[in-house]
C-alpha cells in the first residue's frame, strides 16, 4: 500500500454484532432479515446522532467510527437501552441481541475505510461483551471514566486473537461504580481513591498518589479549544444561551418527523418566555437538521454555551424521549434523561424537559415564571398533532404549504374549537395567501385572516404566536398603533422570541419608524443567525428608509442568497441599485421579477406596501419605474 494513499489517525471504533445470527437466520431467515434491518437503521440513526460515520456493515455486524469516545460509549449505551426496549415485544427466541465492543486505537485510512490493530481490536472487545453488553478498551476507559455517569468492571487483561499484547478491557454497567475484577485475577488498575487507608502514612501516600492521577489525566484527557469571541461567530450572551436542535426521529414512520419538531419548537418557545436564558429560534436550530455536526462547531456558529439534542420514537399509544443537555465548548453533560410515558402524557414530558434544562443551567424561576413556561393550550393530543403539522407547513411559505398549513389547522379545530394555536396559523396561512398573491382575492384573504386571528385572540390573550400575528394582521390593515401594542404585549410574555422582536421591528416598520424597527431586527437576527430571508428583506427596506443605501443592498443579497425566488427581494434590490446609480443592475433585477411573475404591476405592488408615511410608497414606487418596471 503506498504510503500517500492513506493517513494515519487515532480514533475511537466502535463495532457491534449479533448473538445467535446463525440460529436466528435458520430459524426464520425472513423475519431475522427485517428485524436486522430496523435494527440497523436505529443504530445508524444514532451513530449519526452522536456524531459518528458507519464505515461497513457486512452480515450482522456494523463498523463505526467517532472523534470522541465519549460519544462512541454514549452511542453504544443509547443503542442497547433501544434494542432491550424493543425486544421486550419479541418471543424470547426471536429477541435480536447485540454485543458491542469499543476502543480508542491508532487506525490507517484509506478511501474511507478503516485498518489496523485499533480495529481488531474492536472486535475482539465486542466477542468479550456479554450479549446486550458493552466492552471497551483500557484506552477508552482512561479517557471517560469521570465524563459518564456509567459503572465499570474491570475484567483484566485479556489475551485477544492476532493482537500481540493482552487488552485492558472493562465491562460497562449502568450503575455509577468500579466494581473489582471478576475471578481470581488480580486488578493492576484498581484507583489508589478505592484502598482503604490504614495509617496516616498512607493517607499522605494517598492524596500524593490522587494529584498524580489527576495531573495525568488531566494531561492525558484530549485537548478541548475552548469558545472564544475570536472562535466564535458571535459573542456569548451574559446569561445561559442555548440552542435545541431538533429531535431525531426513531419510528420506523418517516411520517413522524414533525413530531420530533414540533417537541423541539415547543421547548424552545417555553424557553423564550424567560428573559433569564437566550435561546436560539426554530429556523437556525432546525438548520442542522439530519446533519452530522459537532455541538463545538453550533456553539461556535450560534454564539451559545449549551446545545440540546434528543431523539423521540412514537410507536401506537408510547412514546419514548431522550435528552441531552450539552456544554458546547467542552462536550460535557449537564443531563441525559430518557422518557418512557404513554402519548397522552407527552403534554407533562415537554415541561419536564424545559424545566430540567432551566435548572440545569442554573436558573432559578418563581413559581409564576415556571407556570407560564408551561401547559399547553390544549389537552386535546389529536388537535396538537394537527396543529404542529400545520405550523410545519406554513413554515415552508409556499402556496402548497399554505394550502396544507389551512388544512391541518381546520382539522386541528374542527376537533377542538377553543384551541387557540391552529387559528392563529390560520390567520397566517391567509396573509401570506394575500401578500404572495396565491389566492384569488387579496380583500378574501385578508378578511378571514382577520377572522382568524380575533378568534384566536378571543380564546387566547397571553399567546406570543397570537398576539404575533394579530400585529402583523393589522400591519396589513394600516392600524399601525393596535399592531405595536400587540407586539410589545408579545415581547412583553415571550422576549426571548426572534418572533416577538421581528413582530416588533415589522410593526414600526411599516409606521414609518425605521430608525426603532433597525435594533429590534438586529435581536432577532442574533437570536436566529439564518432567518428566513424575509427578515433581512425587510431589514434592507428600513435602512432604505433612513438613507443606508449601501447597507441595504448588503441584507438584500443576503436575503436573495436565501430566498432566490422573492419577487419583493428583487424589488427591493432594483431600487437600491438606482438609488446607488448602478442602473444596468436595478434593470437586470426589474427583468427577473417579470420572469418570475409576469403579471407584476406597480399598482398592486404599491397596494400590499402598507406603510404609514404615502410619500415613502411613492418613492418606492418612482425608483422601480425608474428601473423599467409599470
């Protein structure tokens, strides 16, 4: 093998196989063949949730690969605690096993598979491990036995096939221990902490011997860079700032994604509402969806201390929720809890995991705070399904996903009428229907928004999201007054929200108040660094409206990265271009939007721009004709 065709590295590997395949396959080789199958794809899904890659899964075994160890073990133990549940449904003699072994060794990469002794010795861990068990190397344990909150035993050193030397393997257990070696062996590794000291002498020798253990674990722990604000894409707030990432979907239904979601989205709105933690909006945490990215690197990209992360699997009336809270720039737990409760009880699961994480980044709440970070406006668990999938929907700002948005949200009250949340995506769902002209009749649209959000009002009072789209409802009715005060009400239950502080920019916006919407724009760009492209949009247009011609047009082609098919970012970049004089390219902007929407007209355009001050639409309206459009 040429030297230049492959790299050296220290990895951790992890590698998994089945007891019994042999007599599973011959005992009914369809029915191993599916449960394999799912299995395969639940251990994937979780290699890649903890940051891992599956190098080869030949026959019943599944290779992996991972950067650190503490995600290896954690991956392992995720998985086995998964297959123990779903084999609890099987006959004993259908139930699926594996053995998992995990070491952390010097490996040869080549195309991107994995060789060497670090591998072999994997494997060797792995027929060591008691079925449903976990064995790992002596090198794994050094660097998490103080990082889990696992137990271990020590089973000595083993002499393994084809690996010269014998291997320190250990036995992990759930309780939080080391327990002694099994057998008549003696354990060379025992902690010096663990002996019972007899003599003051001892005791001396003792606390020598702790400070020389921890000097080299210390040394011998892998180097962590720590977040810096030069590291980083934005400074860390000044008090505990977290993202939540959306929860890995483990049913067997694809179906179910938005579950997943809408568990995510509902943690991070109840968050939103304290004021004593900065929490990152759906459309940024959502953006690392399904991708394989370091906490380190979203808490660089994000500027927060703390992500998130969790998995839900749904199955007929069960559902099962793990989370993990994790310090970014150190990889450290805060908290790994796993929820087996009945679907009914999902309601009380969400608040069990919003409080969990307020208390684990050492927030203290009253008991006033803390009800109004949770409950649910609903009890109805059907009518919640249907509502999460429309607010789904609507967040695509599609025609199709308007289409849907309206109908799940019409199911969602048709089986619960007082539910305040469905009605307000509604009343959303109809504005973007009157703004991007997918219905009929702007006059239609507008009205049953109206509707809709007064009727979500009526049942609702204190809702950030109902109260959001009210302002925005009467943005669109010129009453500029009744839409500020719904958005500092909004902002007022809910400041933590990129919503609330874009709801209250948009409202002054339109009052012609441009100077006050630009700070609030910038709370909720630093709340959701990859906002719609909506946001920056209108961004450009407040500072076109104080004269910040150059900084305008900069947000306009962010937002235009974003939102490529906008006609109003296009409109909003042809008239920055001729107030910068550069008219060759206001007029290639004027041309696209007649490509992307042929029946433009100016009188329509200057109809939906609602702002206060006529003379302003005016303005806006000269500068596109001056780039050619009628």
């Amino acid at each position: 093998m040429p030297a230049e065709s492959f790299k050296r590295k220290l990895t951790a590997i992890l590698s998994a196989d089945v007891k019994g395949y042999s007599r599973l396959m011959g005992e009914n080789e369809a029915e191993t063949v599916r449960t394999l199958t799912s299995y395969r794809k639940i251990m994937a899904e979780l290699i890649q949730q903890h940051r891992g890659r599956v190098i080869d899964s030949p026959g019943d075994n599944i290779l992996a690969e991972f950067a650190s160890v503490v995600d290896a073990v954690q991956c392992s133990v995720a998985a086995q605690n998964e297959f123990k549940a779903r084999n609890a449904d099987l006959p004993e003699n259908r139930r699926m096993e594996f053995r998992i072994g995990v070491n952390l060794g010097d490996v040869i990469e080549e195309e991107g598979r994995i060789y060497g002794d670090g591998v072999n010795i994997a494997a060797r861990l792995e027929a060591l491990a008691d079925p449903g068990g976990i064995c790992i190397s002596k090198t794994a344990f050094d660097h998490i036995e103080s990082k889990l909150p696992l137990g271990y035993q020590f089973l000595g050193e083993q002499t393994v096939k084809n690996i010269a030397k014998p291997v320190g393997a250990y036995k992990v257990l759930m309780e939080p221990r080391v327990l002694p070696v099994e057998g008549k062996q003696k354990r060379k590794e025992v902690a010096f902490w663990h002996r019972k000291p007899v003599l003051a002498g001892a005791l001396a020798l003792l606390i020598v011997l702790i400070g020389v253990a921890v000097w080299s674990l210390y040394w011998r722990a892998p180097k962590i860079e720590p977040a810096s604000k030069e590291k980083m894409a934005f400074p860390l707030p000044d008090k505990p700032s977290i993202a939540v990432l959306p929860f890995a979907n483990m049913s067997d239904d694809p179906g179910q994604e938005f579950f997943g979601d809408g568990l995510a989205e509902e943690i991070i709105n109840a968050l939103a509402k304290l004021g004593q933690i900065f929490v990152i909006a759906r459309n940024s945490s959502f953006s690392y969806k399904g991708k394989t990215v370091d906490v380190k690197q979203i808490g660089r990209e994000l500027g927060v201390k703390y992500v998130m992360e969790g998995s839900v699997r749904r199955d007929a009336q069960r559902v099962r929720v793990t989370a993990q809270l994790i310090e970014a720039a150190t990889g450290n737990h805060l908290f790994s809890e796993r929820y087996d409760r009945d679907l009914k009880d999902i309601f009380a699961t969400q608040d069990e995991i919003t409080i969990a994480v307020v208390r684990a980044v050492r927030v203290n709440v009253t008991s006033g705070e803390q009800a109004r970070i949770t409950g649910m406006g609903t009890k109805n668990l059907d009518a919640y399904l249907k509502a999460i999938q429309a607010n789904e929907q609507f967040n695509l700002f599609s025609r199709q996903g308007s289409v849907r948005a309206k109908e799940f949200a019409m199911e969602a009250i048709a089986l619960e009428p007082r539910y305040a949340y469905p009605h307000a995506i509604l009343a959303n769902a109809h504005m973007l229907d009157a703004w991007f002209r997918f219905s009929e009749s702007y006059e239609e649209s507008m009205k049953r928004a109206d509707n809709a959000a007064h009727t979500a009002l009526a049942l609702e009072k204190a809702d950030p999201y109902v109260l959001s789209a009210l302002a925005n409802v009467y943005v669109m009715q010129r009453q500029y007054d009744k839409a500020i005060a719904s958005a500092e009400r909004a902002l007022e239950i809910s400041p933590g929200s990129a919503r609330s502080q874009s709801t209250m920019a948009t409202a002054l916006l339109f009052a012609c108040r441009f100077h006050e919407a630009i700070p609030f724009y910038e709370e909720a760009i630093r709340l959701d660094p990859y906002p719609p492209g909506l946001v920056f949009r209108l961004l450009g247009s407040a500072y076109s409206g104080i004269g910040r011609h150059d900084e305008a047009l900069r947000v306009l082609q962010k937002a235009l990265r974003l939102n490529p098919t906008d006609i109003f970012i296009h409109l909003g970049l042809a008239a920055a271009y001729v107030e910068l004089g550069r008219e060759e390219e206001a007029r290639a902007e004027a041309r696209e939007v007649l490509r992307l929407y042929p029946k433009f007209s100016l009188e329509y355009f200057a109809k939906v721009l609602t702002y206060k001050d006529q003379s302003f639409v005016e303005q806006r309206v000269d500068l596109l004709r001056k780039a050619g459009l009628k």
